[in-house]
C-alpha cells in the first residue's frame, strides 16, 4: 500500500514539476522582511495541514506544494533516498522543504561521499524534533514557535497578571523549620533527585587538556571534583544521615538529563564509570538523553555546519516533564515508591549545605504541596528570574499559581508591572525545585512544554570557504519550573493580592542567599566581575563555610576577605569536607568543635565519624577516611559503623601549610602544600590523639581492622600504638525530636 502511495506522489511531483518550470514565481510575495515571510509560510502550511488526520493525507497534499515540487525535482539523491525510507522520514523532508529550507540544507551535498548516511542522519535528527515536539505541531510546530516568539520576542503564557507571591520563610530554625527538615528526613525513603545536566556551558569554556575537545559543566572542577560528583556526595549525605539518625538503609533514585552536546552523556557516563558510579547501586540511577533542536537565523533559515548538518543545540530543561514520561522514567520511579523528587541544576553547589534540601522538601511533604520552589531574596543586576503569584481570571472566578518569569521578560513587564521589580518585592527563581511526581503527572497533558522561549543570541561557530565565522541563531527553549502553571488553585478574586500560601498547591521557601545559592555559569576574566564565575562561587562557599567555622564551631579564624583580596590572593584558609560529617550545620558543629585555624592553613576533613574538640591548627591537616559512610559493593554502598573514625582533643598540628594558592589551583584541587600532617583512615579504622602537638611534616596510615592511638614522647616525638579492633571503640547516639536540632552524644 505504501509502495502504491509513493508512486502517486512521485507522479504528483513529476507533473507540478513542469508546471514550475513555465511558472515566473512561487508566491507573489509583498515586500516584507525574511523573518515575517517565512512565519507567514509557517503558518499557512499549519492552517493546511491540521485538518488532516492522517500522515498519508499530509504527504498527499504536501506533494502538491510548489516548493516541496521545485525542492525534490532539484534534487534526485533525496528524490533516491526518500523513495525507500519510511513514509514519516518523507513527510518531515517534505516539511523542510516547503519551508524553503531545501537550498541551504542540501548545499555541497553532491560532494559528500556516503550521501545515504548523511541523509538518514539528517532524517534521524528531523524526526527526533518531529516526534518530541508532537504536542505543538512537530518540526513544523517547532519552526512556527520559534518564529512567532521571535516576532513577538514575548513568552506564551497563560497569566492574566502577576503580584508578589505568598512565602514561607525558613531562614531562621525555628520548631516549625525543624518539622520540615525532620520530615524530609524521615521520608527520603519516597523521595528522588532530579540532575539537570544537559546544558551546553558555553560561556565557561571548558576544554579537555588532553584532547582539546569542550566539555560540558557538569565536568567543572569544583575543590577538585567535578560538580557532577559534588552533587553525588550530597546525595550520599543524606543517604547516611537518614541511616544515622533512624537506622535505615536507603538508596535515592536519582534521574540525570543529560544530552547529547559536548558528548555530555558519554562524560557523564564515563564520570560514573571512573567513580564507580559514585558508590551508588547502579539500579539506582538512571539517565534520560534531552533532545538537540535545530537553531534557526534571524531570517528563518536552519544554521547548517555542513551538508545535512543542521546546527544543533538542547531545547531547554522544561522538556524533563514530558522526556521523564516518554522514556518511562516516571514509571520507573512510581515502581520504586517514589512519591516526590528535588529538581537541581549542575552549576549550583551550594544548594546542597546543611539541610537545605531536607527542609525544602519536607515543607512541601508536610505541607501536601504539589510545586515548590527554593528562592533566596533577589540580588540585583544577575541573570535570574523572579518568583511571582501568576492569576488567571475567568469571568467571576480565578485561579492561581507561583511561578517564573525568566530575566529575559524583564524588559517588557518592568515598563507594564513596575511593582514587581523593587528591590525585596519577589524573589529569585535559583532552579531548585520541589516536584510532587503524581501531580506532575496529572498536570502534564496540559502543558508538556511549558515556559516556551527563544533564546536570539545563540552562537554558532562555522567553517565557510576555509574561514572560521560565527553565526547568530535562536532556538525554542522551555523552563522546567513553568510546569507549576498547570498547577493553579482555585482562589476568591475579591482576595487578590492578599493570597495566603495555604490557598495554592505550589509554594516558595525563602533561604538565606549567601548559604543556598552561587552559581558556576561563565569563565572568570580578570579585572571583571566574578559573580556567577566559578571563582566567585568558590568565594561565596568559602565564604558559607566560614559562617560554619566560626558560628556553629566556634573556631578562631583569620581575618574575612574582600572578594578582590579572594580572587588576588586566594583564600587566607582552606577548609573542605565531606559532606556526610553532617549535613546539617548543628550536627557538625557537635563533631568539630573549638579551636582555631591560622593565616595560610588548610582543614581537609573527608571523613563523617569525627569527634574533634580544641584543635589549633597552623599549617595543614588533612584527616581522609577510606570507607566514609559505608563499604561499596557491586549492589552499591552499604551503610555501616565499620567506616574511619577520628578522634582529636585538645591538638595542636604545627607546620609549614600552604604555599601560594590562587582560586585556579583549588577549584582544580592543585594547591600546594609545602608540609602537611596526613592521616590516611583505611577501611574500618580509627585515629585517637590527646593532649599532642604534631609538629612538622607527619603522614600516618592506619591498617583496615586497626586502631591507632598518638602519644607525645618527651622529646616531642609523636609514638604511634597501633591495636586490632573487632568493633568501634566509640559512636554517637543521636537523639532528635522533630521541632529541634538534633543531640549528638
């Protein structure tokens, strides 16, 4: 039957073909601009086709187009190609050529010398787009969007009009702030993560040293590990704080979308590999791969690389709803009881601090919320977009939801709503998201797109006629956080603007900027501006860990820094850990607690079992536990007591520390070190110094099964006793009511 079809429209083409060549021009075209013809074209062909119900109607009446006519004639190798090819893979290059895209995309095909591979790239990458973007019309629908938002240069958006959104402030720990932390906890059983990953990171410009191909952001060092491993460990903190403080062993799904630009997947894929997938049990993992999108000039024409080749860039995370539906990550992780998920992006590490994340998601469980959104007060002048109470009215009555709206809309509402832009009045969208998985679900029918933009500065780099250029494109771009527009309450309009947070199923949790929000998006250069440059994020975290140290700890510490002095200098102390010594800031200041840390000095604590009181440290100590939350095994990472154990009272490590050490060298995890004291913890072992002064370079191993006990010999010597152990010698009870901070004894 298809064979007979093809036939007909081949003989379709073959006669309008000689009508075209006695005809003096395909439209009659007024005198308008590129973009505007080609939206014209756009949506003429969409008005034609969408009374059409089946595919074999659309080729038939496409087959009579002129252009698709002239295109195919013009061309016989497509002609070849297409007359053995799927009948989808001819309506998607009829497409393409009815919207005059044939004479770009197919130039120099003639010297490509496997033109069949070539074209069923092409027809593969034209499908992807005809088959995601289904709800909108396909790659027609896609081309048409793109074009009409360009004209418009506004969003869709479903609001009638925007007010300061209702909040619950959680910046301060209050009992009711400690429920919410304690119920995020305590169900981390039913709850996910969700890794956004898949954005290209141009701006930071990331190279491979070894191959010299870019990589993605997710490969950034950051203290050195990549953010993909930093966000990793934040997840096996939680893991093992809920495995501490209730006596359960858990393992958090985690869904990662990655895509295809830069090799992403395959980095990220290799990053697991490399790390043994993180310690995790590979079952609990799982990536789904975001769709690349043609980018399209300001004239309406495809970007083309090469012949065939279309430009390529991802579509924006607000496809993760419909992808994660698609795929069948959603029933994936429905399987494994999964009732709620925490959404976060790659280049923001400090959204993983003391118990951000348990109290972010624990509010919207506690609270039965469908959408939430994590949001510190704005900080003018960075690319951030805004949280605001989105209404739409109908007739008497209206409903309402917190939502975004990205930076880029600011231009055009600032003049409409100008309310809405003083300093305090709505906060900022950081991308940190609470997601209830059933409501999402719901919901998704209604908006499997949502937030449409187009992004007019995307940069292509090009090789024509032996030249290296750059060409300026868009592409159609979506906010996963918009989905939160297919979540709207039914609100009393007469309210309006006093809405209460208890009215809506979407919220906002107020956090405190300087401990839940940096971000990592463009190289730094010097002389410029650090914010949202992985050197001012590293500041920005320095900067939180010191607000750790010296509140919660109640460590002396050198003098604080000017970012200038920061970024010239590098940072007058180095502190790290990993993040199962707590997560939470009150539990970690029960395990390090007093002492001081001089000018140059470096704390490296990778290790969660830790009783350290009175320490004085100037130079560097270094304290690195093999087995820090548990032994890893092919099932993954099983959480036990048998882990490094540390146990310091009142010592004193004195030594040369830290030579010189820019920003560079710690995001990269380089810094110099001219002597350190370093205790190695292998397997299950343990450490125990009293009443000591470690002078001098110092490095200790303690054996698997062993524990090593530090005296001071009266000539200062440190004498090392090393004893087999069968169990721990200490550990912690851990007592916590949910309305206050946990009790460490």
């Amino acid at each position: 039957m298809f064979h007979t079809f093809r036939l007909f429209l081949y003989s379709i083409w073959a006669l309008t073909a000689i009508v075209l060549s006695y005809s003096p021009a395909i439209y009659a075209e007024a005198t308008q601009t590129p973009l505007v013809e080609a939206l014209e074209r756009a949506s003429q062909l969409c008005n034609q086709l969408q009374p059409l119900d089946t595919l074999e109607k659309k080729c038939c009446a496409l087959s009579k187009n002129p252009s698709v006519m002239q295109a195919l004639t013009s061309h016989q190798d497509i002609q070849s190609f297409l007359q053995t090819a799927p009948l989808k893979v001819t309506y998607v290059f009829q497409i393409a050529a009815a919207l005059n895209q044939f004479d770009s995309l197919f130039a120099g095909l003639d010297t490509v010398k496997d033109k069949n591979e070539t074209l069923s790239h092409l027809a593969t990458t034209l499908l992807t787009v005809e088959d995601f973007y289904k709800p909108m019309g396909g790659l027609l629908g896609y081309h048409k969007t793109v074009l009409s938002l360009l004209m418009t240069k506004e969003p869709e958006s479903s609001k009638d009009r925007f007010y300061p959104p209702p909040s619950s402030d959680v910046r301060q720990k209050t009992a009711d702030v400690w429920k919410f932390c304690y119920q995020g906890v305590r169900n981390l059983p039913k709850s996910s993560q969700i890794f956004v990953l898949g954005g290209a990171g141009d701006r930071l410009k990331l190279i491979d040293e070894k191959s010299g191909e870019p990589l993605p952001a997710a490969c950034l060092l950051f203290c050195g590990r990549s953010l993909f491993e930093g966000l990793m460990r934040d997840v096996e903190a939680q893991e093992y704080w809920h495995y501490r403080a209730f006596g359960d062993q858990v393992s958090m799904p985690v869904l990662i979308m990655t895509s295809l630009e830069k090799n992403n997947d395959h980095h990220i894929q290799e990053l697991l590999s490399q790390s043994n997938w993180c310690g995790h049990n590979p079952a609990s993992i799982r990536r789904i791969i975001q769709p690349l999108v043609p980018v399209i000039d300001m004239e309406g024409r495809w970007i083309v690389t090469a012949p065939a080749e279309l430009a390529l860039k991802p579509g924006g995370h607000g496809i993760i709803w419909k992808l994660a539906q698609d795929s069948g990550a959603l029933q994936w992780l429905h399987s494994l009881h999964v009732e709620n998920a925490v959404v976060r992006q790659i280049n923001n590490p400090l959204a993983g601090l003391d118990g951000n994340i348990p109290t972010f998601a624990g509010f919207g469980m506690a609270q039965k919320k469908s959408f939430g959104f994590a949001s510190p007060p704005s900080k003018p002048g960075l690319a951030e977009g805004m949280n605001v109470l989105g209404v739409t009215r109908r007739n008497d009555s209206a409903a309402a939801a917190i939502t975004n709206i990205e930076y880029t809309q600011f231009s055009t509402l600032k003049n409409l709503l100008p309310d809405l832009f003083k300093e305090g009045i709505c906060p900022a969208n950081i991308n940190l998201l609470y997601a209830n998985l059933g409501a999402i679900e719901k919901e998704l029918p209604n908006n499997p797109i949502p937030g449409t933009i187009v992004n007019p500065k995307t940069t292509i780099d090009l090789v024509l006629n032996g030249q290296s250029v750059k060409k300026t494109g868009a592409r159609l771009e979506s906010s996963m956080q918009n989905i939160a527009d297919a979540l709207a309450s039914p609100i009393d309009p007469s309210k309006l603007p006093l809405i209460s947070a208890s009215d809506l199923q979407t919220y906002i949790c107020l956090f405190d900027r300087a401990k839940i929000m940096s971000v990592a998006k463009k190289a730094y250069q010097e002389g410029q501006s650090s914010s949202e440059t992985p050197e001012g994020c590293l500041f920005d975290w320095h900067t939180a860990n010191r607000k750790l140290l010296a509140t919660h700890c109640r460590f002396s510490l050198p003098l604080e820094q000017s970012v200038d002095e920061f970024l010239q200098r590098g940072p007058n102390f180095v502190y790290t850990q990993h993040p199962a010594l707590g997560p939470l800031w009150e539990v970690i200041g029960q395990k390090l607690t007093k002492g001081s840390i001089a000018e140059n000095s470096e704390l490296e604590l990778e290790i969660a079992e830790l009783a350290c009181s009175n320490l004085t440290l100037d130079g560097s100590l270094r304290i690195i536990a093999e087995h820090v939350t548990g032994k890893s095994s092919p099932e993954g990472r099983l959480f036990t007591n048998e882990v490094g154990r540390a146990r310091l009272t009142n010592v004193s490590v004195q030594n040369r520390g830290l030579g010189s050490n820019k920003p560079a060298a710690v995001l990269k995890g380089t810094i110099e070190r001219i002597e350190s004291c370093e205790i190695i913890l292998q397997g299950f072992s343990e450490v125990v110094a009293n009443n000591i002064t470690i002078a001098g370079p110092f490095k200790l191993i303690v054996p698997d099964g062993h524990r090593a006990t530090l005296t001071q010999a009266p000539g200062g010597k440190v004498n090392v006793a090393l004893d087999s152990i069968k169990k721990p010698s200490w550990q912690y009870t851990i007592r916590w009511q949910p309305d206050s901070a946990p009790q460490l004894s």
